[in-house]
C-alpha cells in the first residue's frame, strides 16, 4: 500500500472537518454561525464537535453503523450535547464510500447504502438514541428504543416520508447530488466567494422543502411558513456576486428565526454533508492514482 493509501483516513477526516467549518463561516439564517451564536449554543461547541466525530468517521474499514455510534459519542464526551447528529448520519455513508471510491462517489455510496445490514441499524439506533434529538418519538416499527429487526436502509425507509435525513438513504443522497452539489459549483463557478456558495446551498435546502428538524418541534405549517419565506432570499443569493451584497438581508431573516427559536437544523446537516461530499470528489481521485 502507497502512502498516499495510507493517508485517506487522514484526508477524509480533513474533508469532514473543513466541511464542518466552511458551513459555520456562511451566515445561514437561523443556525449557529460566525456571525451570530444561537439556541444557547456557539461556534466552537461546533468546532469541538466537528473535531471530535472526524476520527470515528473515518476510521478505515469501520462499518457505518460503528462509524456513526463512535462520533455521536466522541461529540458528547467533547461537548455533552447533540451538536451533529444529523451531520454524522449523512457523512458516515459518505466517508465510507470514500473508502471503496474508483470512479464515481455516488456509485461508491450506492454500494456502500446497499451493504448496511441488521448491525448497522443495532449501532446507529444506540447513536440516536445516545443524542437523543430534540422531537425524537416512539415508532410502530424500527423504533430506535427497541433492538433491530432489520437493516439501516429499512429502517431509514420506514422513517422516509418524515425525515429528510433517513429520506437520503434511500435515494443515495439525491438531495446532495441533484440540488445541494449543483447549487455549490454553480456559485463557485461565478463567484470566489466561498462563504456565499455555502449560504446558497444552505438557502436552496431551505427553500426546496420544509425542514424536518422545524416539522419535528413545531409541526408542519410552521416548517412550510419557513420555508416560503426562504424562496425570495435564495433567489436574492443566487444573483449575488459575493456574500456582502445579501448579508444585511440574511443577518435581519437570521434573528427573526433566531428570537421564534426556529432552527432549520436539517437544511444545515444538508449543507454540511454537501460541502464534505464535494471536498471527497476533488481529493481523492489524486490520492487513488497514488495506490
């Protein structure tokens, strides 16, 4: 095995790390961000947290569902709180897929969604209910609370229609790849301005579909009001050329979220997991023609 081989843990715990920072330094109206704490929460219990999950994530030849229960305990024993859950159940997939990529990171994640099996689901369901997040409930069936009785992409598939998260899992990642990704490159392609492609993408999510994290605390005509009001402003961010042209706009949005206590934590998991997926393309092509 090469050096370089035995440097991708390094280079996807890198990725997921950097992928975490970038998403603080956009200002993404209604989560925590370098411009403005929120929900009794700052940017460092966020740095903590990105430091402490990057290792279990990419622990090489780890099973995902290990992956996701070793980072949503090194998060709580950093920061004794749920900071990144939702970003871990997104970037362990992807970290694993990392790990087998030849040609084409969704393919790789294709295959490694298909191989999660009755353990993967046991792990994760102790992940989640480790952080127990805010609006968790009971369910008929692949309840969290109980042992598992079937792999993590059935239980991500009864759990589907609610969440945006499990939603992934079954679609390999098409909010990702088909919305998120684009949004991205589309801006950095017009633009230096890296913390405006973050908040486009950020705003994209926002304005696509309610937000499960919003649905889950406040129910659904909340998350819908949410994100209608989301719609004019990610318009706005997509005609901009850096962030400075819409950040008078985004910093006003992002305290009204802030003083309703909204927090559009789904769309920010989102981002997260698209800046980290972008960041895996662009690096590990060079470090597989090193193998």
């Amino acid at each position: 095995m090469s050096e370089l081989a035995r440097e991708w843990p390094h280079q996807i715990a890198s990725a997921f790390e950097y992928a975490c920072r970038d998403e603080l330094d956009a200002p993404k109206p209604g989560n925590v961000h370098v411009f403005a704490n929120g929900h009794r929460l700052d940017v460092k219990d966020f740095e903590r947290s990105a430091a402490a999950a990057a290792g279990p994530l990419s622990d090489s030849g780890q099973r995902v569902g290990a992956r996701i229960l070793g980072a949503v305990e090194a998060t709580a024993a950093a920061v004794k709180t749920n900071t990144n859950l939702g970003i871990i159940l997104l970037c362990a997939p992807l970290a694993a897929a990392a790990e087998t990529f030849s040609n084409d990171l969704r393919s790789s994640l294709s295959q490694a969604l298909r191989a999660l099996d009755r353990d993967d689901a046991e792990l994760a369901f102790q992940a989640i209910v480790r952080a127990s997040p805010a609006g968790l409930g009971r369910a008929v069936r692949h309840d969290v609370f109980a042992p598992a009785t079937g792999s993590l992409i059935e239980a991500m598939a009864e759990a589907a229609d609610r969440d945006r998260v499990a939603q992934q899992y079954v679609t390999d990642f098409a909010d990702v790849f088909e919305l998120g990704e684009p949004l991205l490159v589309a801006t950095l392609a017009r633009s230096a301005d890296s913390r405006l492609a973050t908040l486009v993408t950020y705003l994209g999510f926002l304005a696509a579909f309610p937000d499960s994290h919003i649905i889950r605390k406040y129910g659904l005509s909340v998350a819908v009001q949410t994100r209608d009001q989301a719609g004019p402003l990610a318009a706005l961010a997509r005609k901009a050329s850096r962030l400075e042209d819409v950040l008078a706009n985004v910093l006003a949005w992002d305290a009204e979220l802030k003083k309703a206590n909204l927090n559009p934590g789904t769309s920010a998991d989102l981002t997260v997991a698209t800046l980290f997926a972008h960041r895996l393309r662009n690096i590990l092509p060079s470090a597989r023609n090193g193998d």
